[in-house]
C-alpha cells in the first residue's frame, strides 16, 4: 500500500514544481523549438516589438504559410505544424502577436483585430512577402479573418481552426464584463484554473500529460514579474474578442476558405456570465461550424466529431494529414 501513496506524493509534487514555474514579461526562460526574431516598429505613438519564428524547409515549394495563435497559446504552440509544414517544403511564420507570450506587452494599447492584422501585415511586408496562406487557431482565426477581410490580395488560403467569432455572444444575452472587472478575474489565474479551463471546454474532460506544457507556458507569465502588465492586456484582448465577432462578416471572405473544427468543443467566452439555459446553447461547435461554412463563399469543412478546441495539440497526425490535404487543393 506504501507504494501506490508514494507514487500520488510523487506525482503531486512533480506538478507543485511545475506550477511554480514563472517567466518573464516577455515570456523569458521559456524555449521556443526555432530561433526567436523581432519585428521592431512604432505603434500607437509607442515602440513594440513583435516576436516570431521564420523557419525555412530544406527543400522550398514557394509557399509560404502564417500561423496566428490563440488567446491562450503562443506561437511555441505550433512545435509539430511548424515541422509538418516545413517537410513538404513550406516557409513557416510563427508571430506572436503585440500583448502576448514574448512579444510587448503595452501599458496602454487599442486592441482591435484591425490593429492586429495591420502589425502582422508590417512584419511580412518586413520579410518580404507580400502573399501567403494565413492559417489561425481560436483567437488567431478572428484575426486571420479580419487579416483577409482587410487584405484579400495577400491571401493565398484561409485556414480557420476552431475559429472563435462564430457566434455573437454579447448578441445572444452575455452580459458585458467591464475591462476592470475582467483584470481582477485575470490576476487570480492560475496553472490549476488554466488546467480547468482547458480540461472543461477544449479536451471534453480528457486530459494527456503533454497538454501541461502549455499550461504551464501560460501560468508562468501570470505567475512572473510581469503579471500585472500580462493580465492587462489579457483583459484587454479579452474585450477585443467578446465585443468584434466576425460572424456577421463571413459572407463577405473572397479568398479560398478551410474551416476545421472539433465537434466536442463548447469554447464560448463569456459563458460564465450567462444563465445556464443560455450557456449550454452556446459554443456549439457541432453545429457552429456548419452554420460558419454555409455563410462563407465556397467554403470546404473538415469536421473532427471526437475532437475539441484544439486538434493540432490533441490529435496533431491526423491534423496535419487532414492540413496537408486541404493545402494541396487548388
């Protein structure tokens, strides 16, 4: 019996330490798989720096592809797409955007999905590349939107995973949440309320030991000697998502359109303001990404029914098969 109770001991410290790792403002000490560069440039009266991996593949196809990170993600989080996306020839863009992961972090900031596609548009114009698939996860796919809305010209593909925006949430009865309000639910985040979060509406109550990596990426900037600037700014982004939904903008795409979408996923912010019978109608990505494709011009849907938030974490080969698929397509 001794055994099994040291084990849990074990286990339970093992995470204790993990927990209590912290990074700094600009996510300081957490390695990313490629060679972090910065875009340097004046916004909004002020200097920032926006963070990113350029990785090129051994052999070159001519394309290349930008990965736009969610709210709750980093560009690290694209480890295996980067990978399978540079073997078959791919040039991989991995920013992080202004207010995240080891990018700037502003004092003071307008976040706008317009500001955001403006910033990522200097840095490939920066790069020299004037067009490129845009590919972007839950947050990263309202900006992806909003980037090819904006900017058709540069758009080779549209890729949108386990898009947010599908729905409008504030519309649909979600009481508002003053930004001040949001900063005191942001300073109280922790590894375990992060872990909980993810757990609840991204893995449908399935948890794997690798997804605490992620976890952790997040945890250690709230935990860090920059927590108060990181919760700022995630209230801020926070209010960019609930109050500029891209659904009403859908049909108006002109570029070639992928949507992926996991049918176990109920990621709605603002869920936990609203009454229970409207909560359990919303996030409905079984039926969200359907109703998403239907709008948008063309539009081709890739549907994985057992999967949640984030299939390129949960399930990266089957992903990445179903990606490469997609890509291939003229």
């Amino acid at each position: 019996m001794k055994r099994p109770i040291l084990v849990a001991f074990a286990m339970m410290a093992s995470l204790g330490a993990q927990a209590a790792e912290t990074y700094g403002p600009e996510l300081d000490g957490f390695e990313y798989p490629h060679e972090v560069k910065h875009h340097r440039f004046t916004s909004q009266r002020q200097d920032v720096s926006m963070a990113y991996m350029d990785v090129r593949p051994e052999k070159a196809n001519g394309r290349t592809i930008v990965l736009l990170h969610g709210k709750n993600f980093c560009a690290a989080t694209w480890e295996g797409t980067i990978a399978a996306l540079t073997k078959v020839g791919y040039r991989v863009i991995a920013p992080d955007q202004v207010g995240f992961c080891k990018s700037t972090k502003p004092a003071g900031y307008q976040f706008s999905f317009q500001q955001l596609a403006t910033n990522t548009a200097g840095l490939l114009s920066s790069l020299g590349i004037e067009k490129a698939t845009v590919l972007g996860h839950s947050m990263g796919g309202m900006l992806a939107t909003r980037f090819a809305l904006m900017m058709p010209e540069r758009v080779e593909k549209l890729v949108l995973v386990a898009p947010l925006g599908l729905e409008d949430w504030q519309a649909a009865g979600v009481p508002w949440l003053p930004i001040e309000k949001a900063y005191e639910a942001e300073r109280k985040t922790t590894f375990d309320s992060i872990k909980a979060y993810q757990l609840k509406f991204y893995y449908n109550g399935v948890w794997r030991p690798e997804y605490d990596r992620w976890v952790q990426m997040q945890a250690g900037l709230y935990a860090g000697p920059g927590a108060e600037r990181v919760a700022w700014n995630s209230a801020q982004t926070g209010d960019m998502i609930f109050t500029q939904p891209v659904l009403h903008e859908l049909p108006a795409l002109r570029v070639p359109t992928v949507l992926i979408i996991g049918g176990k996923d109920r990621t709605a912010p603002g869920a936990n303001r609203a009454s229970k019978e409207l909560a359990g109608t919303l996030g409905r990505y079984d039926r969200l990404g359907k109703a998403a494709a239907e709008r948008i011009p063309g539009a081709s849907l890739v549907e994985f029914p057992e999967m949640g938030h984030s299939p390129q974490v949960e399930a990266p080969d089957r992903f990445h098969e179903a990606l490469l698929r997609e890509l291939k397509k003229q």
